[in-house]
C-alpha cells in the first residue's frame, strides 16, 4: 500500500515535472493580460489573487518572456530560473527563494496550479529589475525591464536574531555510556544525521542574519540535555534537531514535538508549526503534524522551542534517504525555511 501511494507520487512529480519542461501549447485563459516589455505574455494558466491578496502569476511564463532558463527539478521538487550568472530556486508550497549567495522569504508561498509554478508577482519581478505597472482599466499588468541587473533584496533578515539549533544525541553521559541516538537497520548513527542538518542550516541561517548556536560541533562533544537547553536561555528559539525510531518499520514521515507542560506551549506550537510545514515542504515525506509529549530537553527550555524529528531512521526507506546529501540540504532548507517564516509572522 505504501510502496504503491509512493510510486503514485513519483509518477506524479515526473508528470509535472514533464508538463513543465514541456509546456502545452500556450494559449491565453482569459483574466488578466500579462505584458512583458510591451510585449503580451501567451499563458496557459490564469493569474489570480491568493488568499493573502497576492498577485500570483506562472514563473515559466514571465521569466521565459524575460529570457530566463526555466527549469524543474522533479527529484529535488524545486525549479531553477537561470541567466547568466543569476539563479533563482523556489519550491511549491514553500517562501523561501534562494540565489547561491543568499535567501529570501517571499511575502506568499509558491503555489501550484495546474501543474504551474505560480509567484507572487511584485517579488519575482523586482527580483529580476523589473518595474510593475497594474492598468486596471484594461485589466493589464505591465512588467517592464529597468535595466538592473536582477538580485535578491533579502527579506529573510534575521539580523538580530539568535537560534540555537541542538543536533539531538552525540553524548558521553557521566556513567561513560555513549548515546549516539537511535540507530538505522543499516547501522546508521542518528547522531550524525542531526548534526549535518544542523550544520548546514546553521549556514543557511546565518546567511540571512541570525546568530546561531550550535550546541555540539562533531559525534561526541554533546552536553547533558539540560546544559543544552540552559544555551537557550539568551537566544530567541531553541530548536532539537533528531531522527524518530519505532520497533515497527513501516512508520515513516516527519513530525515536530513540543513538551505538552510548557508554560508556552501556544507558542511552542506556533513555532511547531511553522517549522513542521517547512521540513515537510522541502523534505515530501508523510506530513504527521506537530505533536505534544514530554521532553526533558524541550522542559529546561525558556524561550519558544520545538524538537524536530525529520523521519524514521528505523524505517529502511528513510534511513537510506538520511544517507544522501540532498535528503541532509532539503531538511536543512526545510528548517530555515520554516525558522525565517516563523519570524516574518
Ligand atoms: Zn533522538
């Protein structure tokens, strides 16, 4: 059953994957007319205006018009628009818009529609230097090349911001016992996997701004959990990074966890749930939402804090997904994602 829903999705991303390197043939769906240097846009997908008030318009379309590559990663479910030496990475269902230098939060989430990559619009377009223009009269939309060289203005700025990030486990206890967490049916260390996550997005977060404390820099130099949580005491989150486990196997999927006794567990939850749509996002596993529960580091903690569990290292599926580089930079990209939406609020 679950080898069949996931082969259901593979087939499913390779279509869209395929319609967007493909496109049909382009013909206007009525709306509104998108103009590009003077010049009509021939769309097969309509824009409209989301549910936050965003004008979402296809990508493929608008930066084809403006001489962009465009070009969908069905295995990394991200698509890519490129000239010269400008990139620009988006992912369905996610705010965050990544050159190779720098990051930024979109004020909407990329949506798909019909198979589209739809944008909000004012951001792709001063993205790439251009000016907009609404005529509501003739219910146009001008978009009209400045003459800038595109770039990211950042809007994920997390300057003044500290987070620390615990890469779960990696710890000697004062009995000598080492705990290197849960352990795959490969023999994979959970420890090891939470402390690349948390390496790289610590580099993602302090791209935008952040300061980040990570509280473990390699497999055995882990504090006791409550010397952990004591790190969080001057930032502004506190977020465990860990692998789940379960004797059953077939379990499978991402959750977030926060200690059902917090004093701010309606906070906790708030940055649960950002941080929960981020990794599931980035990552496509089964989405299990966030969860209450005990947890001793999570207890200590005095600031919004959350323990991440981005899949199950006991499940045979993930752990050989924990083992790739790209499974490590989608939950990093995931985190950071979910964090940055978490302070834009
Ligand atoms: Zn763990």
């Amino acid at each position: 059953m679950k080898r069949k829903s996931i082969a259901f999705l593979l087939m499913l991303s390779l279509f869209c994957g395929f319609l967007f390197l493909f496109p049909i043939t382009a013909q206007a769906v009525g709306g509104v007319g998108i103009y590009v240097n003077g010049e009509k846009v021939q769309t097969d997908t309509a824009t409209y205006v989301n549910g936050t008030g965003h004008t979402m318009v296809p990508l493929r379309f608008v930066a084809e018009a403006l001489g962009y590559f465009c070009h969908w990663d069905a295995r990394q479910n991200q698509c890519q628009i490129q000239k010269d030496d400008f990139t620009l990475q988006m992912r369905p269902n996610s705010k965050l818009a990544k050159t190779e230098e720098k990051s930024a939060v979109m004020p909407a989430a990329c949506e798909l529609k019909n198979d589209r990559i739809m944008i909000p619009l004012r951001f792709v377009a001063e993205t790439l230097g251009c000016s907009v223009t609404w005529l509501e009269q003739y219910n146009r939309i001008l978009i009209e090349w400045n003459g800038q060289k595109p770039q990211l203005t950042s809007e994920l700025d997390l300057s003044g911001k500290t987070i620390v990030l615990d890469p779960g486990h990696g710890y000697w206890n004062p009995q000598g016992l080492y705990d290197p967490g849960a352990v795959g049916p490969t023999g994979l260390q959970e420890q090891k996997v939470n402390l690349a996550i948390a390496k790289r997005a610590a580099v993602l977060l302090q791209e935008s701004g952040a300061t980040v404390i990570v509280t473990r820099e390699n497999a055995e130099d882990g504090m006791s959990l409550a010397a952990r949580a004591a790190q969080a005491n001057t930032a502004d989150i506190f977020v465990s990074i860990h692998c789940n486990a379960n004797d059953n196997s077939a379990y499978q999927g991402t959750a977030t966890y926060c200690h059902s006794d917090s004093v701010r567990l309606k906070a906790d939850l708030e940055l649960a749930s950002y941080i929960q749509d981020g990794v599931v996002a980035s990552l496509g596993r089964k989405d299990l939402g966030e969860i209450k529960g005990w947890f001793n580091v999570l207890r200590h903690c005095k600031v919004p804090a959350c323990l991440l569990e981005v899949a199950f290292i006991s499940n045979p599926t993930e752990e050989k997904l924990m083992k790739e580089t790209t499974f490590i930079e989608n939950a990093a990209v995931g985190l950071t994602n979910g964090i940055g939406a978490y302070f834009a609020r």
